[in-house]
C-alpha cells in the first residue's frame, strides 16, 4: 500500500516532462490549466516554467505567433521590479503565464467582422451632415433608398490623401483584414467610381480617454483627425485598390495585435475627377475590420500614453448580459437615429436651397 501510494503521488516522474506537455497541450480550456495550478506549487510551477499558457494560447490562435515579442516585451500586466537576475526570471515567467492565460480565455475563438464600433472623424468632408464618414458603418451604397456613402472635399492635386479614423470594438482585438468599399456614383453621369489609387492602414490608441463626449468634440472640430490624438504601433504596406464598386478585401501580412482600439484608414491618390468642378474626390460606401475581439467579462486599461495598459477581469461583466444586450440594442437604435437625423437634415439643406432659387429666379 505504501508502495501504491508513493507512485500515485509521483506522476510527474512516471510520465516524464515531455509527455506530461503533450498530455496538457490536449486541453481544450485554458481554465483548466488554471485549475491544476490550483492542486498543488508543484503543478503551478510546472506549468509556468515550461509556458504552457503561451503554447496554448498560440496553438490556440496561430496569429497570435507574429505578437509575441509585442506581448512578452511590453509590461501587460505590470512592471517587473529591480530584482536579482532568477528572481526577475521567476517574476517574468509568471508574469508571462498571467498574460498568455488572459489572452486564451478572453479572446474569441471565431473570426468576425464587426470589428469597427464607431466612425471618430475624417480628414475632410465635402457635404456635411449628408455624406458623413457615419454612413460608412452601414452596410452597403443605399439606405431607405437613398445614397448611403463619405465624400471626400474636391482637390486639384490628384495625390492628395485623405484618412478617415474609427473606434474598434475592443480596446484589443487581433485584427486580420481590413474591407473598403468604394462609392459608385449612380446619379452622375457614366456612373464613375470615386476609388483611391492605393489604400494603407494604421493601428494604434488614444493619447487620452475616449468616449463618447470626446468623439463628438473631435468630429465636430472640422471634422478632421487630429495627428497629436493618436499613437499608432502598426503601419501596413500600401494595397493598391482595384478601380470597382465592391467590398474589397485587404488582408494584413500578419495578424496585428491592435492595443488601443483605433483604426486609420488612408487613401492615397484620387482617381476620379468632377466634371462639375474639374476636382478629384474620394468617396467610400462601407469599411469593416475583420478580426478577433476582447471578449467580456475581459477588459483593458491604457495607463498612459505609451500604450503600457493593465488587462482585467471583470465579473459583473459576465452576470449582465442581459443590461449588455439592452445597451447594445439601445446603441443601434440610436445609430438608426443618428442616421435619420443626419438624411433629415441634409433634405431640410437641400430644400431650403431649392426655395431659395425658386424665389431667386
């Protein structure tokens, strides 16, 4: 009996650590690697030294492959101290297996491609309210019959840029694909297109708190994104951007392990010239994020302006889904509303304008 019971407690030296790895790489949750922590320092320490959280979390998610140095090099959780060299080994090792952990639960498993929450601002806009870069949210060139798409304001110089800023969903999210839509002009005449020559794409954060308030300020300030309110980590390649009126899809070289939540999209080059004006305009029907996001009850807080952020677990979270799922239904709501406001005013603009020829001439 005493024999029994020494081999049973001694299953770490009967099955090896190379297998005893595989054996835990067949986990499919990362809580249960959480839990066997639990049973003993042993099996904790087992687990961290041999990083066990990180080679789940990137079997996990493959993409996340290309983020590692991003994840173990920047403090996500918190500074390691001025300690002597095992002891900052140690603190690093458990530090690291904190991180891996969150990730592996907190991210969600599927690909979508609602990744974008809000539009922030654009660089210009020709006719504001009507062609908001809100409309680019909606699905699509029409809503409610009627033209559905951001303009640009008209330049001479066919290479001016033009850069439009939105809010991801998540202040993380592993962002794979980026889709623009290019707005056809079907009430001019030839129905020309209004695309970009090429398309770039810049993921960063705030240098401040964003909400709501701050969002509104920043669109209703000319409209234009202020270079000074943000950060940006990751810079793409150029994508050249074929000359039609369909979603196109951009997939980014590597997934892109976006801290933050703020997306810019720059168009380079105009293609299409006004006859009315003999100016060059950029106009775009729809843009999307595809990606995986930050899932709830997780969370994240940017410390400061460095990107240095604190990753969080937030319970009460996951106990109101049903006040998340009335917000939700409230924030689409008052999207609709937005949008009404917005098509109202602009046929109030519109009208006010005919009156005012009809009495003119």
């Amino acid at each position: 009996m005493v024999q029994i019971r020494e081999k049973r407690g001694d299953l770490m030296q009967w099955l090896g650590v190379d297998m005893l790895i595989q054996v835990l790489m067949h986990l499919n949750d990362p809580s249960d690697l959480v839990r066997l922590c639990a049973v003993s320092s042993s099996w904790r320490r087992f687990v961290i030294e041999h990083g066990i959280c990180k080679q789940l979390c990137l079997r996990k998610f493959p993409g996340m492959c290309s983020n590692v140095d991003l994840i173990e090099v920047n403090d996500l959780i918190e500074p390691v101290g001025r300690v002597s060299a095992c002891r900052r080994s140690w603190e690093w090792l458990k530090r690291n297996h904190r991180v891996y952990a969150f990730l592996a639960r907190g991210l969600s498993p599927f690909v979508t491609k609602d990744c974008i929450s809000e539009a922030i601002c654009a660089s210009s806009t020709d006719n504001y309210p009507e062609e908001t870069i809100q409309n680019t949210l909606e699905a699509g060139d029409r809503v409610e019959d009627q033209a559905s798409y951001w303009s640009s304001k008209g330049q001479a110089d066919a290479d001016a840029p033009e850069r439009l800023v939105y809010k991801l969903a998540s202040k993380l999210c592993l962002v794979t694909e980026i889709h623009v839509q290019p707005f056809q002009a079907y009430f001019q005449y030839g129905f020309p297109i209004y695309a970009s020559k090429s398309v770039r794409f810049r993921l960063g954060h705030s240098k401040f708190p964003m909400g709501l308030e701050d969002d509104i300020a920043i669109v209703t300030y000319g409209h234009r994104p202020r270079d000074d309110h943000f950060i940006w980590t990751y810079t793409s390649p150029d994508f050249p951007m074929a000359q039609e009126s369909r979603l196109q899809k951009f997939k980014l070289p590597k997934p892109v392990l976006c801290i933050g939540g703020i997306l810019q999209v720059e168009l380079l080059g105009r293609t299409q010239r006004q006859e009315v004006d003999g100016l060059h305009y950029i106009c775009l029907s729809h843009v999307q994020a595809a990606g995986q996001q930050l899932m709830k009850p997780f969370g994240v807080e940017l410390i400061d302006s460095t990107g240095e952020c604190t990753l969080e677990y937030i319970p009460e979270a996951e106990s109101s889904e049903a006040a998340s799922a009335s917000l939700r239904g409230r924030r689409i709501a008052a999207s609709l509303l937005r949008s009404f406001v917005v098509r109202l005013l602009g046929r109030e603009t519109r009208d006010q304008g005919n009156a005012s020829h009809q009495a003119s001439s």
